[in-house]
C-alpha cells in the first residue's frame, strides 16, 4: 500500500514539474529573443550614430514599441530614420500606416498640402519622394525638398500634421491633443512683407472670377472696386468674390469724375450704389476709390466711407501688356504697398497669373486692403483718404 502511494506522488510531482520546466524553458527561449531582437535595434543605432558623428542626436525614442525613431540635426538640416524595434532594419514612414489605409493617408497629406501651399508649390510637393519626416509625441512634420518648384521658393517647405488628422491610419499609438490648429495659407504673417492688391471698374464677369481663381490658388486676396450700375448684372461674380475671402468697395455708381461732379448727385449716387450691393450681399459698403483717384476735403466729410487710393499704378489699362505690369510690380513693391489694376483686361488677368506665384516665392503675401490694415495695425478711419499702408502705428 506505502510503495503504490510513492509512485502516486512521484507520478503527480513529475506531472507538474516537467511543464514547469518547460515553460521556465521556453520563458528562457522568449527572454533571448527580445534580447536578440533589442540588441539587433541596438546594433542599428550605434551605427548611425557613428554615421552621423558631425550631427547633434536630437531624438532617440521608441514609439508602441513598434520602432525607434532616430534624429540628427547640423544647422537647419534634419536627418531621420525609422528603426524596426525587433530586426532592426531601417523603415519607410510608410510600413507604419495600416496598409488599407495607405490611399487615404494620402490623400489626407495632399489635403492639408493644398491647404498650407499655393497650387504651383502644392502641385510638386504631393508627388515628391524626397521627404523626411520628424517624428513628434503629438505631431509629425514633413520636410520636403523645393526641386521642381517653379519660381524658385527659398523658404524651407515643410508640413506640420497633427494626430488627430491622421490617427485612423497610422498602425501604432500616438497621442493625440484636445485642441489643435493646422496651417493654413491665408494665416497672413504680420511679419512678412505684405502688398495689396486693388482691381478697379468690375464686376466683369468671367475676367473677374478668373483673378478670384487665381487668387485662391495662390492663397491670396484682393480688394475689388465696383461701379454701381455694374452691380445688379454683376451679382453673381459679386457673391463670388467676397465668397473667396475678398472684399468689395465702391467705385462710384457711374465712374464720373467726383470733381466735376455736384456733391449732392455723388451722395445720391453713394447711397444708391451701397443699395444695390447691400441687396446682394446684406452688407454695407464702407471704402470708397474715387474715380481717377479725384477726391476733395468736402466730398471727404460728407460720405461717411474710407477714401482709398494707391501708390503703385501698373498703368495696365494703358499699356495693357502683361511684361509691363508684372516687370513694374515685381520692380516696384515693397512691403505696406497698394497696387492699382483692373480686372477689365485679359492682359491684366495674365500677369497675375505670372506675378501671384512670383510675388509668392520672393516672400510676399498678396492681401485685401483692409488685412493689410489689420496686419499693420493701423485703424481705418472713415473720412480719411489712404495712399499706402506702410505705417505700423
């Protein structure tokens, strides 16, 4: 009875142990793996960091515990690499965006490219391969090359993309903020040089709604002037362009020479004109171009408008040759300038065509007169007449 019971327990002691044994085993096994595995990712970044030993190492971090994301920088110049944490091969951007969601990752970039980017820089971008990316707990920033870009942009070109625009397609965890912004190209910088463009004697319909298109794909303004009488069969390109981000004023209800004019027919001919517009748009009207720029102190203090002028006249309705207006201009701005066109012109429509990206890459930003206003920090008073807006006050 005593010798059954010993074999009963040695039987039970060895039916526990051996799975423990081969548990510790492959618990053993598993350890050296991951070990392997680290030391192979280890491997790789011992030797970039050799590779890179004229550059400051500025990220070495782990991310899901998928791959290291590992940064140099020299001056400006960012260099990255993407390290699988396991084999330790490097890796595209690309291997971490859950593979049926790759086509619409893309279509996200190229979104957020155009918002940022006018259509001549946008158009290069989205089909450039030369990118590097920096890797951030709640952002990522694409850095891309400018090659292909017409005109030449000296700036820096890059894309700043949070999480939460793209977390449904990446293939590991990020962090994502409550509250963020994304870059926007009509985020105007009060610290760049800024001109305003000015179109006077629309609305003219298809020439007009060209430059509006331009305008947009340029990320760009204007200010329109408008005849009164234009009004009512321009109404159509009149919601057009304020719908773009524009801004309207009067140009006078019939373009006579206010000079000459009686006072009480151009006040007549004010309140007649904003009628019009406020019956198309719901709004007032409240700057005012005189014709031919011919203003006095008492039509001044009778209308209850601001009085805009210029300082650069491209002179296109007499030359009308789109080598002048784009060599005067890109000769002749500077920044808290007001630049006179005219939207009547086919001539007119096709230097800004040329100029917008021009303008662009040599560090302007083309804008309404009053963002011009806004950017310097100059009020604009009613009664007042203004030439330029080149004083910060």
């Amino acid at each position: 009875m005593k010798e059954v019971n010993i074999k009963i327990i040695l039987a039970a002691i060895i039916t526990m142990v051996i799975p423990l044994l081969i548990f510790e085993s492959n618990k053993n096994n598993n350890l050296l793996d991951v070990f392997n595995e680290s030391k192979l990712a280890e491997q790789t970044i011992n030797d970039l960091i050799v590779l890179n030993e004229d550059k400051e190492l500025v990220a070495n971090k782990t991310y899901d515990k998928k791959f290291i994301y590992l940064a140099f920088k020299k001056a400006d110049e960012l260099t990255s690499y993407i390290i699988d944490s396991k084999t330790g091969e490097e890796k595209e951007f690309y291997n971490y965006i859950k593979d049926d969601k790759k086509e619409e990752f893309n279509k996200k970039i190229n979104e957020l490219l155009y918002l940022k980017y006018p259509n001549f820089i946008a158009d290069v971008l989205k089909n450039s391969s030369k990118r590097t990316y920096e890797i951030k707990d709640n952002e990522m920033i694409i850095y891309f090359s400018s090659e292909g870009i017409v005109p030449k942009v000296e700036d820096d070109l890059f894309l700043k993309v949070n999480y939460n625009e793209i977390k449904d397609y990446l293939d590991f965890k990020v962090t994502l903020d409550s509250d963020y912004e994304l870059e926007n190209g009509y985020n105007f910088d009060k610290n760049k040089k800024t001109i305003a463009f000015s179109f006077d004697d629309g609305p003219n319909g298809s020439r007009t709604n060209k430059i509006v298109s331009l305008l947009k794909e340029n990320k760009a303004h204007a200010t329109f002037f408008m005849v009164g009488n234009k009004m009512e069969a321009g109404k159509e390109t009149i919601l057009n362009v304020l719908n773009n981000g524009n801004e309207i004023g009067s140009h006078s209800y019939d373009h006579k020479n206010m000079k000459r004019a009686k006072l009480e027919d151009i006040i007549s001919g004010e309140a007649k004109t904003n009628d019009i517009y406020k019956g198309i748009t719901g709004k007032d009207l409240n700057l005012l171009r005189p014709p031919y720029g011919n203003i006095t102190k008492e039509i001044k203090e009778a209308l209850n408008m601001t009085f805009i002028n210029w300082n650069l006249d491209t002179e296109d309705w007499l030359h009308r040759n789109k080598k002048h207006i784009v060599d005067y201009v890109m000769e002749n701005a500077s920044d808290g300038d007001i630049i006179l066109m005219h939207d009547s012109y086919d001539t007119t429509v096709d230097a800004v065509e040329e100029l917008l990206p021009l303008l662009y890459a040599n560090g302007f930003q083309v804008v309404s007169i009053s963002e011009l206003a806004n950017l310097k920090g100059i009020n604009l008073e009613t009664h007042t007449l203004y030439h330029n807006l080149k004083e910060v006050q």
